[in-house]
C-alpha cells in the first residue's frame, strides 16, 4: 500500500524554525498501523524519514496540479483518457488512414 492510500483523519500544526532553513510546521496524521510501519521500515532502507516521504509526496501532487492548471480545458478532459490502454502508435496511424484515405 503507497503513501497516497492513506487517510488523513486529522491534523495538528504547530510551528518552529530551524537555523538556516525554510519555516517548517509539524503535522500529525493518523493512519493505519500497519501503513506506518511499513512506512517507517521503507524510510529507513532508503536512508529517509517518514516526514520527508510525505513532504515530498506532497511536492509531487503540487507540481502535478500546477500542471494541469495550466491545459487549456478542452486538453485536460481528455488527459488519462487511454490510461491502461493497449493503443500504440500504429493504431493511431491506421485509425488515420482510415479516416482520411
């Protein structure tokens, strides 16, 4: 199970600041037990903490939303329309051929 399945039920921000760094707040999420362990065992073979997973997941869906804010609508509605799809790109070219030959 990723980090995106998990449910955030609540939150509790407080702030502090480290020298020399950005100002960071501190959230708490409450998630399955079993997702946070498997969560902190994660990390930890990769040498990173849980919040830094998060926080760069988090990083992640900012980006991919700025993304998509700036498609015209039109291309929007249709991104992910072939997701999971077996289309490649002679499929396309004979749906052409067929359509203007």
């Amino acid at each position: 199970m990723s980090l995106a399945r998990a449910y955030i039920w609540s939150y509790n921000t407080k702030k502090y600041v480290r020298q020399g760094e950005n100002m960071k707040t501190k959230l708490t999420l409450r998630i399955d037990e079993d997702l946070i362990r498997w969560a902190k065992n994660y990390a930890a073979k990769i040498g990173k903490s849980v919040s830094s997973l998060v926080e760069n997941y988090f990083s992640l869906l900012q980006v991919e939303s700025k993304e998509e804010d700036k498609l015209p609508p039109k291309v929007a509605s249709l991104k992910g329309i072939l997701k999971n799809r077996k289309v490649d790109e002679d499929d396309y070219r004979k749906y052409l051929e067929e359509k203007y030959l």
